[in-house]
C-alpha cells in the first residue's frame, strides 16, 4: 500500500529552531527525523511513499540522501500543497492526483503501528487511535473498545484509506478542516473502524518535544 507522509507544515511552534528547516528534516542522531520514519515504515512493510511538501519543499527532498540503504526498495514521489489549506487539503489535493487505497501520517510524529494493526487487504478504513498520550493535547475521538466500553482515544495521526468520500473530503478541505475532521465523520457513519493500540507516539512538535528527544532519543 502506497503511504503519504504530510510533511508541509510551517512549525510555528518549533520557532527559529525550524525557521530554515522543516520539521520533519530535523536531525536526531545525524538523521532526519523523517528517514528515521520512513526506515521505520519500511520495517512495517511499506515501499512506496508520496511526501506532502510545502513550507520549504526543497529541504523535504534531501531527505533521500538519508536512505541509500533502502534506494532499491523504496519509491518516493513529492506532491506540493495546491490552494487547499491544512493538513486535510493538502490530504485531498493528493487524492485527486493518486487516487485510494492509501494509508496516511504525520511526518513530524514517530508513530508505525505493529503490522498485525496495518491490515491492507480490509476493505474498510480504519484509523489507529492510541490510550497513552495526554488527550488534552491530541485529537480526542470517543468510540468503543471491544469489551463495549466507551473509550476516550487520542488520534495517532496513521490512517488508512481504502474508499474515500469525495465530496465530504472536499466539503471540509474547502472549509480549511483538520485530517480528523473527516476521519471523525467517517467513524460516526461506519465508513471507518477505530483500531485501538497502546502504543506510544514520539511527537517533536513543540520546543519542550524537540529537546526532550534529542536528550532521551527516539528509541525503537
């Protein structure tokens, strides 16, 4: 399955410290932090990426420098952001150039779910939302574990898509609408199973993040 890694923010959080460099190509390790992502994925089983760039596209490029080791395994195309604004446009705009089934995440956010999680054969969309983050920081989805509990769940920002809504999608893309925006939708429709992990996620997207991972590292 084709993966798109949304990796055209502007980081306002991250300050000077992503001024001339975009998040997801911060070093960790003498790495990138999105090699490190994509060797990652590539652990889980995905070959074929689409980079979704924007601020500072030219940086996002490089990143393949980083991963000779995978040079004959992996393929990687870059689709820029069009007049779509916000992670669910730039989401949109790629799918009217690529088409479904794809999975989607973050590039600034270390999260690859275990493959048993990744079913890519399921003709059902399915969004992996995890119990051990702090909720009041991520998007918060309400749904029902399988004991028949209500769950509050934070997203994990790793999505997969077989069918998409063309004109729900478009009808919040246009309305500048985050990626859960229109996952939310599909989940309260039955168009999209949540998939619950305990998994952690590693996200640098604030100056506190940032320096806590340099120091502690990304671990495996």
């Amino acid at each position: 399955m084709r993966i798109l890694i949304l990796c055209g923010g502007v980081a306002s959080r991250l300050g000077d410290i992503a001024s001339q460099c975009p998040k997801p190509m911060l070093p960790f390790d003498g790495k990138p932090f999105l090699s490190i992502l994509i060797s990652r994925l590539f652990e889980a089983g995905f070959r074929e990426y689409y980079l979704l760039t924007g601020h500072l596209a030219g940086v996002v490029e490089e990143v393949e420098s980083h991963l000779k080791d995978y040079s004959h395994e992996i393929d990687i195309k870059y689709i820029k952001d069009g007049q779509l604004k916000g992670t669910l446009g730039a989401l949109y705009s790629a799918y009217l150039q690529i088409g479904s089934p794809f999975a989607v995440c973050n590039g600034d956010t270390l999260f690859v779910p275990e493959r048993a999680l990744v079913e890519l054969q399921s003709s059902i969309n399915s969004a992996i939302l995890t119990t051990s983050v702090d909720r009041d920081r991520y998007t918060v989805f309400e749904v029902m574990d399988e004991m028949g509990s209500n769950r509050k769940c934070a997203s994990t920002g790793f999505y997969l898509f077989h069918t998409i809504n063309e004109r729900k999608m478009m009808e919040l893309a246009i309305s500048g609408q985050k990626i859960e925006s229109y996952v939310e939708w599909e989940i309260e429709n039955g168009l999209c199973r949540p998939r619950l992990t305990d998994q952690p996620i590693i996200d640098i997207g604030t100056v506190e993040d940032y320096h806590f991972y340099q120091t502690k590292g990304l671990g495996r």
